[in-house]
C-alpha cells in the first residue's frame, strides 16, 4: 500500500508505480467520486460508450451492400492506384 500528502495546493502525488499498473499518462483527465469513507478517484473515458451499431452506415455508401472481396479489390484498386501516382513524380 501507498501513501501519499495533501499539498497546500490541494494536489496529491501519485506513486509512479500506481501510475504505471494503470497507464495513466501526464494529461489524463480523472472523475472524482465522493464516497463514505473517502474519494473514489476513476480515469475519465475520452469517448462515450458506442454501440457497432450507431457506427453502421456513417460512411454515407447508398449501394447495395458489398462482400468482403469487393471490399478487398477496392482497397487493393485504390493502393495500386496511389503507388503508381508516386512512380510519375
């Protein structure tokens, strides 16, 4: 167990190897809970939960739908087409 002080400032340190075990870089934003006995102190998600479906269809395509090998072509279409653009500069 850790323990740490209140600076004057109203600012706590968190030990280095707390910050390490949870990935909390410099910047990152935290949710501050009042609790019974204390703080809960939790890292603030930079993005709303989504659902696979609130993503479907955002690309604005009105075809029909494509199978994953036209999808593949297309991509290996659009790369085939920017390498060779390189080759003429």
């Amino acid at each position: 167990m850790s323990t740490t002080k209140l600076s004057s400032k109203g600012q706590i340190h968190i030990p280095k190897s707390l910050r390490t075990t949870h990935h909390w870089l410099p910047g990152t934003e935290f949710v501050i809970e009042d609790a019974s006995d204390g703080l809960v102190l939790k890292p603030r998600k930079p993005f709303p939960p989504t659902r696979l479906e609130d993503g479907l269809g955002c690309a604005g395509y009105k075809g029909p739908a494509k199978t994953l090998e036209e999808m593949d072509e297309g991509i290996a279409a659009e790369l085939r087409r920017q390498w060779s653009r390189k080759e003429d500069l």
